[in-house]
C-alpha cells in the first residue's frame, strides 16, 4: 500500500490528511506510478530501488524526503531533474514529462532545475566566482550579463568577498555557499539539496539552512531535501516524506509527523531528535526490581500543545504524590510541542499504577522504564 | 674538445629538440582526443561505446607494446609515404608519433579518470552537454595531471629518439653511436649524455613548475 492510495481510502495509517494529494493542480514536482531498478551487471545483482511512487510536491513548498542510506532517496532526487530515468512511470516537473525528455530539450529543462551536494562538487580549477558562472557559461550567456549575475548570487549567498578565492582555500560552509549560488544561478524554480549539511557542523547546518529558508522565502523556489537527519527535516522542512526499502511509508506536514509518527521507521527517526535516550547517569542505575525506598522511573510522551508544561504540577496535585522531574527534553516543531519527560514516583506499586492510570485517562502515553534507588 | 665537435653536438641537439617537439605536438594533437574517449566511453559513461572503447583499447595497447626500433624499421613504407622520404630528421618524426599518440592517450585517460565522477554528474545537473563537460570540467580539471603526462611523453620521446639514428634520422643519440662507440671517441659518448641529462632535468622541471601553476587544489596564499 502506498500513501497515495492509504489518503484516498481516508486510512489514517501512513497518511496525514490536507497534504498536496498526487492530483493537485498547483504540484511543482508529482510522482506517478514510479518505479526504478537497476538491473544487474556482472557480479552486481539487480536493485530495486523505488516502487509505488504516487506523490506530489507543491509549488513553493520545501519538502524533506528522509529514509536511511540505501533506502532510494538518492534515486527519488535524481528522477526530478532527469539524471535517471524511471524504469516505470512518469516525474512532471513544472507541467512537464521530465522523464520523456532526452539530449537537447532535456538540457535545457535541467536548466530550471538547481541542485547542490554532500560534497559540494566544485571546479577546484575555478574560483568561487567562475564556478558560480559555470551553468550561465553552459547556458549560453553573453559575458557582461554573466559578471552581474554572479555579482548578485555572490551577494545573495553572503561570501561577495570570497569571489576570487579557489575552493580549497574556502570552508566548508563557504564551499556550500558557493554550491547554493550556482545552482540558483539560472534562475530554476526547484532547487533540489543532496544531503547538502551532512558534511558541515551543526553550526554551519544552522546556518546553511537558514540560507535555504530565506531563498524560499524571497525567491518562491520550491526546495526538495533528501537527509537522513530528522534535524535537518526540523529546522527548515514544511512537508515530510518518509521513504524506506524503496516505498514511501509515511508523509504529512512536518508537524503531524513529528507529534502523530505512525511507521517504525518514522518513530526511530524522531526518537533521535527529540532525546528519548535517558542521560547515563540514570540509564546505569535503572534496574528491573523495585527498589525499596527508592522510585519507579516513568517515561511519559508529550505531542501536542502546552500540555506537557503543566504535567508535574498537575499529577502532584491530582494524583497527590512527590514527582521527582528526572530527565526532560521538549522542542517545538511546527508550533507543537514534541518530546519526552521522564519522572521518578516513590516506591510501592501503588504509586506507581495510579501514576500510570491517570496518564492513561489524559492521554498521554508512557512507559515504566524500572526503578532506581 | 673540438670546435668540430662542438658543432656536431650543437647540430645533434638541434636535430634531438626538432623531432621531440614535433613528435610531442603531433602526439598530443592525436594523443589527447584518444584518451578523452578512452576515459569517457565504458558502458554507462559520457560517450558510452564499450565496443569501440574495447577495439580502440586493444589497438593501443599492440601499439605500445612493439619495440620502438622495430616500430621505426615495420612502417618505413608508411614513413616514405607520409614525409616522402623515409631517412632523415623529419621521416623520424614518423614513428616517433605513432610512438608517442598510445602512450599520450594511456596517460591522458589516467589523468581524465582522476577526475571526480561528482563534477561529471554536478555539470549534467545543470543541462552541460557531453562536449561542454570534457571542455568546460574534465580537461580544465585534470590539467595538472596533463602538464605532468606532456612532461613524462616528452621525456621518452627523448630516449626513443636516440633510436632513430638506425634509419638516418640524426640526434644526440645517433652521434653518441656513431662517434662515441663506432670512432671510440668516449669523450663525444660523455658530452652526448651530458647534453640529454640536461634536456631531460630542464623539461622535467619546466613540467613540474607548470604543473604546480595549475593546481588549484593546494592552498596559494
């Protein structure tokens, strides 16, 4: 079952409601009917990388697409701006078969179609300002207009000084930069990102994808983001795009993904970036039998709005026991709140049960992690 | 020494530089589109045409693997009918291109496949045609690996040229043998090697200084 078909039949499973349905008339980028596989060579046996491929990306959106390595993010990409080919199926980009293009109209499609990479993929022979010129030089523009254009994208990108300077003498987050400017440089109305921050540090991510942020904003490119970061997907993603073993498994806004995960694989990548995994110094104490004197450790999930704020001051006050607030970790994504607070309850089952009783009545979802001294 | 000799060796290095230096041209000119295609033309690649690439490849490598001197005596026909005489500097060029055209291409493809496939794959991103990509990434790209391979062609074809002197074609190689060993004048063997050693440091490091010009790889300033 594919998230196309699940949306259609009104299952809630693998679909989250009100995102651009495969038909939408205002799709920059739809999937129809995609498969892909490579067949096999020499000693290589066939993949297949892609199946049941029914989705569309909207117009001025910026859609994350995570799956782990291998899962065939890399393919999906690479459909959308023809550097392969689907084995079954078509990719519209823009109201165009991209798929059924080759040779010269295929080139010239390309050219609304910016990409940037892991590793940047610089001319090492050209400066920043003549790498940025490349695509405009392939495209045919006169020089003069080729020097103010790459002026502007300089500027656009924030490194105007750095214009003479050979890519090994810039960092890494400058080298990105000059990648985001030459792939805006023809003016494409999609930019696609390769796993573009997985080379950088968390700082220069931030910053990078704040770049990314501000072009969509101010320019109206639709951004695709293939990560295997769900952090990346946080910062600067709209829509999410789930995809494993080649099958989409879940899609949604970000926000419904992040606070409503219903595959395995989407709760594991969430379970990264909001801090389910307990501080050392706790997880190496907890044992499995009660403790006397000591407390039962209770993990409770909190989705959604402002409610886990008020969790501890409520369950003291209702359930009228200590809470013992042990580890906490709440980010807000999409305007929910997302993540996990982890209690300790005095010992004596007691407690305990009506611990995990009254949680159960407000909703909540939590687990009983052991007991510590 | 004699002012007789030092002509003779003047004359000889004369002879030497002109026929590297044609032979080099003429080996790069045909050398250098050879090898962009063997590098480029394996199944999936820019040009793919795995079946040309293979006949091409095996005519190389049987090119490069006949012994020079018996290259030189085998085309003679071929010599006569390209220079119009087959004794000579400029008939010993003959042989030496068609020495030096495989062995710039195997080094021409060596350089062109250190290329990152990344950059072949960023131009196609952006509607490069496969022309564009060998002239606007791949040889501005291996550059520095290309001055390297010119320099090491040039070097040989310096060595080769010694081996000319069978069919009349003149050089330092050929005056060595005849005067050095044939008239046993050690002194003249002596000055022949002194001269080649010289030619071969001054073009290996010319070679060596381009070649660092080019790299953008490493840090300048």
């Amino acid at each position: 079952m594919n998230a196309h078909q699940a949306l259609a039949v009104g299952e809630p499973i693998g679909a989250h409601a009100a995102i651009s349905p495969g038909d939408a008339p205002d799709a920059m980028v739809r999937f129809e009917g995609i498969s892909k596989v490579y067949p096999a060579y020499r000693h290589k046996p066939g993949v297949r990388a892609l199946q049941d491929i029914d989705f569309a990306i909207a117009r001025g959106s910026i859609t994350g697409v995570i799956g782990r390595s291998g899962a065939g993010k890399s393919s999906l990409v690479r459909l959308i701006n023809g550097l392969e080919k689907p084995t079954t199926g078509r990719v519209v980009v823009d109201g165009r078969d991209i798929s059924a293009l080759a040779g010269r109209n295929l080139r010239l499609a390309q050219r609304s179609i910016g990409m940037i990479f892991q590793h940047f993929n610089l001319l090492s022979s050209r400066t920043a300002a003549d790498n940025i010129a490349l695509p405009l030089e392939i495209a045919g523009w006169p020089k003069t207009e080729i020097s103010a254009r790459v002026a502007e994208l300089l500027a656009l990108v924030g490194i105007a000084d750095k214009a003479d300077r050979y890519p090994s003498e810039l960092s890494g987050g400058q080298k990105q930069r000059v990648g985001i400017a030459r792939a805006l440089a023809t003016r494409p109305n999609v930019l696609l990102s390769d796993e573009a921050t997985s080379a950088l540090d968390p700082q220069t991510t931030r910053a990078i994808l704040d770049l990314l942020a501000n072009i969509n904003r101010e320019l109206g490119v639709t951004i695709v983001l293939i990560t295997h970061e769900m952090s990346v997907v946080r910062q600067l993603a709209k829509e999410v795009v789930v995809i494993d073993a080649g099958h989409v498994v879940e899609r949604g806004h970000v926000a419904d993904i992040f606070t409503n995960p219903q595959h395995p694989i989407t709760q594991s990548f969430i379970a990264e970036v909001v801090g389910d995994s307990l501080p050392v110094s706790l997880a190496s104490r907890l044992t499995s039998a009660p403790v006397a004197g000591g407390q039962a450790v209770i993990r409770v999930q909190v989705r959604g709005t402002g409610a886990g704020n008020t969790l501890v001051a409520r369950l003291a006050r209702e359930v009228g026991i200590d809470v013992a607030l042990l580890a906490a970790r709440i980010d807000e994504i999409g305007g929910q709140h997302v993540g996990s607070l982890t209690i300790g309850i005095p010992a004596g089952e007691g407690a305990a049960q009506q611990v995990l009783a009254w949680l159960a009545q407000h909703q909540f979802a939590s687990e009983r992690l052991g007991h510590v001294a | 020494m004699s002012p007789e000799m030092i002509n003779l060796i003047v004359q000889a290095t004369g002879e030497s530089l002109f026929m590297v230096s044609i032979a080099a041209l003429l080996g790069t000119v045909f050398g250098l589109p050879i090898g962009v295609f063997l590098a480029t033309s394996r199944k999936g690649e820019l040009f793919a045409a795995p079946a040309v690439n293979a006949v091409l490849g095996m005519v190389v490598n049987a090119t490069r693997s006949t012994p020079f001197i018996i290259l030189v005596v085998a085309i003679i026909p071929f010599t006569r009918l390209v220079a119009g005489t087959s004794i000579g500097s400029t008939a010993a060029i003959v042989p030496l291109t068609i020495a030096s055209t495989p062995f710039i291409a195997r080094l021409v493809e060596a350089a062109i496949r250190e290329v990152d496939a990344g950059l072949i794959e960023t131009a196609s991103s952006f509607g490069a045609s496969p022309l564009q990509i060998v002239f606007k990434v791949l040889i501005p790209e291996a550059l520095p690996g290309l001055v390297l391979a010119l320099t090491l062609a040039i070097v040989s074809l310096l060595g080769y040229s010694a081996m000319v002197g069978a069919v009349g074609g003149g050089g330092l190689g050929d005056l060595g043998i005849r005067y050095g060993y044939q008239r046993f004048m050690p002194e003249m063997m002596l000055a022949v090697v002194v001269v080649l050693i010289a030619l071969v440091q001054a073009v290996q490091s010319a070679g060596d200084y381009l070649a660092r010009r080019v790299n953008r790889r490493l840090r300048h300033r």
